[in-house]
C-alpha cells in the first residue's frame, strides 16, 4: 500500500505502477532527500509540532536510513513509489508512531523540488570543478610546449600562425565562460522552495527562513506556487551543459583531425586511444569521437525538459518528473566526458616540427608583406592586390611565394619575412597570437581563472 492509499478503494494497476514509479531513477536524489529531511525535521522542533525528543529519534532514524542506502543494504518495498516515499516509508519503520509525523507542513511538492535544487547545486559545483581541471590540462600542454606554433585556420584553410597556447587558450577562455555561467546558474538556484507545502503553504507555524539557512540556501521561496513549479534552475543548468558540451565537441572534433595523419599534429597516448578488432595498426581517438558524440544527447536534453514544461499550468504537474533524467544524464555524461578528455590532453604529445612545418607555409606571409607595404606608406587595398598577383603568380607557376618575392624588385626586400617562425613573432597587436601577446593573454587568464576558482568555492 502506498502512502497516501487512505482515500482509495482498489490498488493501483500495474500499467499506471509502471509508467508513474519513479523510485527507479531518482534513487540518485537520496542523500539530497535526507539533507532536506533533516532541516525539515529541525524546522517542525523549532516550530513546535516536533518535542525535542521526537526530532531528536527521527533525526538519527533518518542517518539510519542514509546509510542502509549507502551501503547498498536498503530494500526497497513493492509501494515505494519514489526515494521520497520509501525514505519516509523505512523511516516511520524504524522510528515508529513518531514517523507518522515527518510529512508535517509538508508535501511531495516542496520536497522533491528542495531535494532537486540541492542535487543541482552540488552538480554544478562539480561540474564547474572538473572544467577547471580541463582547462589546468590545456595549461599544463601549453606550458610544455611552450614554442610550438601551428597554423591558425579560418575556413579550415591556413591562415596565420599562432602559438600553440593561443590556440589551446582560445578553448580555456570559453570553459571559463562555462564555470562562470555554472555559477551563475547555481546562484539562482540557490533558493529554497521548503515550506512551499502542495501548492499554498500551510495553516501551520513554520519558518522557511529558518530551514533555508540550515540547508545553505541564499534565501527562501517568495511565493509558494513559483517555488514548487519553477523548474528555470533545471532548465539553465541543462543549457549551461549543453553548451559545455558543445565546446567540449568542438575540441573533440579537432583532436580528431591532429591526431590524424592528414594532420599528424599530436598524437594521444596508448591509455586514451582505443584499438580495432580487425585491423592491428589502428589508434583510434575514440575518446575525442565521444566528446563530440555526447553532446548530441546533451542538447537533446535540454530540448526535452522545454517542450516538458511548455503549457504546463501552474502548478505540480506530474510532468515535471520527467525533470530527473535529463538532469541526471546530462550531469553524469558531461562529468564522463570532463574526466576522459582532461585525460587524453595530459597524454598528447604534440608534433611541433610538423605543426610548424605547416604554419611555416610561405602564403602565410602574404599578410605580413602586404602590411610591410603599408608601413611604406601603400593603401592596404593596393598593397594586398599586389601581394594578390605575387601570389598568383607563384600559384601559376607552381612556385612558392619567396621565389617570386626574390624575383620581384619591389618585393624583394621582404624575404626575410619568411624565416621560419618570423610570421609569428610578428603578431605583437593586443591578443595576437605572437609569443609577446600570449605572454600578456596569459596574465589575463590567469586572473579570470583566480576569479572562477573562487566563485565556484565560494
Ligand atoms: N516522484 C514525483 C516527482 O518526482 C513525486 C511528486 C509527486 N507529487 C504528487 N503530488 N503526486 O515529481
């Protein structure tokens, strides 16, 4: 029999059992359940309805339910129709007629928002955690490869050198972006809906202020209709990783082509890189393949919790269950994904000779001539038609373009520009990709990651 079995003549058919249980996925949400259990309690003594001794029972009821969870011990009964049901089910078990009291002031409504706002919190925190550390790995490549130059593509053509942690920073100036938006999420989900009760609060003398500070929420709901249907916290936080998620696919999709031959940029290391069943000398980057491969799912979820929420009248509606495993996986799969690729950038080696052979593409300099040419006082629209028709030329000719420059009177003063590497160190404007630019970047990553570090442990 289910909790709230008193008003029903005939049980529950299997068929509604199976679509509505949800004991089978928000299981997750137990720890989450009890800390919000436990400030609820601590609300109901406060307030009067619960002796000191009474809270006192169910508090330690509630640890011995915790930990029968925990150790994997807790039997699940057939009426346990969510964790929030079979927690306070075990617990009335354990801590006899005093259980009967625990729902006091109380709704499912309330509590399973409370146990899902915590959940979120301690989510994005994590999540923010991991990020920081895949943005300390593409630092620490960075660091130890700190000459290295490749081309900078637009249209996947070469374009200009760049420093490789230029290139490597681009990507930790969006995963900053990220953590600050996880935090950004996490603040405004810092707010207790406890207390809320079904729909409209209670006849009873509660103090949601109160049980929001036990809980560490900034503050408590201002409105109980808002605080058990506003699901905006899941819905942010399944773009914030959505987004993450495509970041982390972009990266995915370019490990893919470095570690290619066509590329032969970088290579993974033997501990990040899946072999084939049939053919022996394949390396295969799978883990960047799944990078990329796992962010469909990601914006897939957040699609579905929308359309869930969309037209849905105010308030509980029992749609909203179907919050938790998008949330769940999307939280899950992008922490997977998070770990793998930290992983795998700490285990690459990166070709340098290669990388820089191919940013050392004499058309690369095309730009660098054409700006010495207006140094010399040439407008820039003639100075790169002039550059054009050298390069044109070399086209033709199958030449590179340093012949032509060689051979051009007007030109020819430029050679040296296509010395190896000069190309770049040329790139000196405000967050170029030169080494004296970087240089100065890093500085302001540095700050911006100092800053990130403390919102997220704040
Ligand atoms: N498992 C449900 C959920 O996650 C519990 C809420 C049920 N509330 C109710 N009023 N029937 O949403």
């Amino acid at each position: 029999m289910t909790l709230w079995a008193g008003r029903f003549e005939t049980p529950m058919a299997q068929a509604l059992w199976d679509l509505s249980e949800s004991y089978s996925f928000d299981v997750t949400l137990y720890e989450h359940d009890i800390r919000g259990s436990h400030a609820h309690v601590e609300g109901l003594r406060s307030a009067g309805l619960l002796s000191d001794d009474e809270a006192r029972l169910l508090r330690s009821t509630l640890e011995a339910v915790r930990e029968e969870i925990a150790r994997g011990e807790f039997v699940r009964h057939d009426s346990d129709e969510d964790i929030h049901m079979a927690i306070e089910r075990r617990a009335t078990e354990l801590a006899g007629p005093v259980g009967a009291k625990i729902h006091t002031a109380r709704s499912r409504n309330d509590q399973v928002a409370t146990a899902l706002r915590l959940f979120t919190r301690d989510a994005l925190t994590g999540i923010a955690t991991r990020v920081l550390d895949l943005v300390a790995a593409l630092r620490e490549l960075a660091d130890s490869n700190a000459t290295a130059y490749l081309p900078g593509y637009t249209h996947l053509q070469r374009a200009q050198p760049v420093l490789l942690a230029h290139h490597l920073y681009a990507h930790a100036w969006a995963l900053v972006r990220d953590v600050e938006r996880l935090v950004d999420t996490r603040e405004r989900a810092n707010v207790s809906p406890l207390g809320a009760g079904a729909v409209a609060g209670t006849s009873l003398p509660i103090d949601p202020d109160r049980t929001a500070r036990l809980l560490g929420f900034r503050e408590a709901f201002a409105n109980s209709m808002d605080a058990v249907s506003d699901r905006d916290f899941v819905a942010e936080t399944l773009f914030d990783i959505a987004l993450l998620g495509v970041h982390l696919s972009r990266m995915g999709e370019e490990l893919v082509l470095w570690t290619s031959a066509e590329f032969g940029f970088a290579a993974l290391g033997d501990d990040f890189t899946t072999g084939s069943s049939m053919l022996p000398q394949k390396k295969n980057s799978d883990v960047a393949e799944l990078a990329r491969g796992k962010s469909g799912r990601l914006v897939g979820n957040l699609t579905s919790l929308l359309v869930t929420l969309k037209g849905l009248p105010l308030t509980y509606n029992r749609d909203l269950q179907e919050d938790k495993e998008p949330l769940f996986d999307s939280v899950r799969q992008v922490e997977l994904v998070l770990r793998a690729l930290a992983g795998a950038y700490r285990s690459l080696s990166f070709n340098a000779p290669v990388a820089a052979r191919a940013a050392d593409d004499e058309f690369l300099v095309a730009i660098d001539i054409a700006e010495r040419l207006v140094e010399a006082g040439m407008p820039f629209r003639r100075a790169h038609e002039r550059v054009g028709r050298a390069v044109g030329d070399a086209v033709r000719r199958g030449v590179g373009l340093a012949t032509v420059v060689a051979e051009s009177e007007d030109l020819a003063l430029y050679g040296e520009l296509f010395e190896a590497g000069s190309a770049l160190d040329l790139r000196t404007s405000p967050g170029a990709s030169g080494p004296a630019a970087v240089a100065a970047q890093r500085e302001r990553l540095d700050a911006a990651l100092a800053r990130a570090h403390s919102r997220v442990s704040a």
